[in-house]
C-alpha cells in the first residue's frame, strides 16, 4: 500500500442526494500500485453508471506523464465499449495517465433561472422560453494516477492549461476514512463554486453510485472521504466563454479523476 504522504485535512462533507452521470469520460487502470511492474493495462471509455463502459473514449492524445518525462502512447485498441491500450512505467515513481484534452461534440446551452449554465436537454422540466439559446463546445479530460515503488509528487504537477485537478494529497496514498484535498484549476487560476460529483463503483448493482456532492471553496479546494475502500471517480464541469475569435463561442469542459481508497 502506497501511504507515505500525509493528506492536508480539511472537513468535507458527503451527501445522500443523486446526479446523474450523464456520459462522462473515465480511465481505469488495471492496478494503482504498479511496484514491480514495467507497465499497466489502461480501460477507457464514457459510461452513465461509473466503470460501466458503454462507449469507446478515442484520443489522438492519450499520453503518460511520469519520472521519465511524457511520453504518448500510440498502441490503442479500440472496442466497441472501450478502449484499452498498456502504458510504460519503467522507473520507480508516480505517473499520470490521461486522454489529454479531447475536442467533443458541439451542443446548444441556455442560462437557468439560478445563472447556471445548462445544455439543452439536461434540465428537469421545462428551460425557460426566454431564455436565449447559445453554441457550446465540449472538451473532457480523464485522468487517473498509479505508482511504481516510492510515490513522488513531479506528475501532480498542473500544466496550467484548461481544467484540471491539481491533487494536494497524493492520490496514489489516499485512505478510506480519511480525507484527502483536490484544487480544482482553470488555466492555473482556483475555481470557486464549482460543483464536483464523487461516485463510487459498483452503484448499479449496490444502488448507491453517487457517494458525494460538494462545491469547491475560494482557493478552489475541496475534501473528499471515502467512507469505504474501492474505487471512486470525481467529476467536475465548467462552462464560459471561449477564447476571442473562437467558433463556437463557449466551451463546456469536463474533467475526471478516478482513483482508488484502500483500506485503513
């Protein structure tokens, strides 16, 4: 077990209420603690129930961020489902798997009555009339973390580009039970308000997939504390506008971490 960091604790609170997962990104490494392996074996996919593949997540920018440097990775099969592809951890250290920024479908997105964003189609009940319609693009992320020999902190490093997760406990040493502290960044400025989803696996068989709810504080911080050891995946989404000249005019950007809480 992976443990030699110590988590920055700050009380967090989970939450019984639902949301839906709404075809979101994920990778699924085969273990976390690579120790005395050369590789691991990576699942990709877009899922409605977390670590249920139902469609296959294509990049031209899966890559792995690790001690020796970033490296892309090219050997992807793809399924029907998923896609799975192996990436190299030659060298004791952290790394970071991720499907680097990935240009999605356009959709059309309204402004709630509470000055949310929303996209057609994802309101319950009926959007406002009134309100005007505007052309969004969709970028996701999905990253994941897995270590070989003595965890390090030099991948945990942001990239300062799009939304990202900056981890300020190790995400490869977090433990059911206690808590563990994210940074939640837009091209490397903290994002306030935002609201982060924390599911859990196993929610279609144990009925209970959303294991947190929460809304980042004025740094962009938020805890999370997995009540039981297993597999868990945050979810983050951010709308605004897009650069000056861009077409279409606003970006919705979704952003994934899945990691897992071992036992105490």
């Amino acid at each position: 077990m992976i443990r030699s960091l110590t988590p920055i604790l700050i009380v967090g609170a989970w939450l019984c209420a639902g949301s839906a997962l709404a075809h979101s990104p994920y990778l699924k490494p085969n273990v976390f603690d690579a120790s005395g392996r050369d590789h691991v074996t990576v699942e990709a996919a877009f899922t409605d129930d977390v670590f249920a593949a139902d469609v296959a997540m294509r990049s031209d920018v899966f890559h792995i961020v690790g001690p020796n440097g970033d490296t892309p990775i090219s050997n992807v099969v793809y399924l029907r489902d998923m896609a799975v592809f192996e990436a190299e951890t030659p060298v004791d250290g952290t790394y970071r798997l991720s499907s680097g920024p990935r240009i999605g479908r356009n959709a059309r997105m309204y402004r709630s009555a509470s000055g949310d964003w929303k996209m057609v189609g994802e309101e319950v009940g009926v959007p406002p009339v009134e309100a005007p319609r505007v052309d969004v693009q969709n970028i996701t992320v999905a990253e994941a973390y897995v270590t070989r020999g003595a965890p390090d902190r030099a991948a945990l490093s942001p990239t300062g580009r799009g939304l990202e997760l900056a981890p300020l406990t190790h995400p490869n040493a977090i433990v059911a039970g206690e808590d563990a502290r994210f940074r939640l960044l837009f091209d490397g400025r903290p994002l306030s308000g935002v609201a982060i989803t924390v599911y859990r696996e196993a929610g279609r068989y144990g009925g209970r997939s959303v294991a947190a709810e929460l809304i980042t504080d004025p740094d962009g911080g938020f805890t999370v504390n997995a009540p039981d050891p297993g597999a868990y995946m945050t979810l983050a989404r951010y709308r605004t506008e897009a650069p000056a000249g861009s077409n279409p005019p606003y970006r919705s950007y979704t952003h994934t971490l899945t990691f897992i809480a071992e036992g105490g």
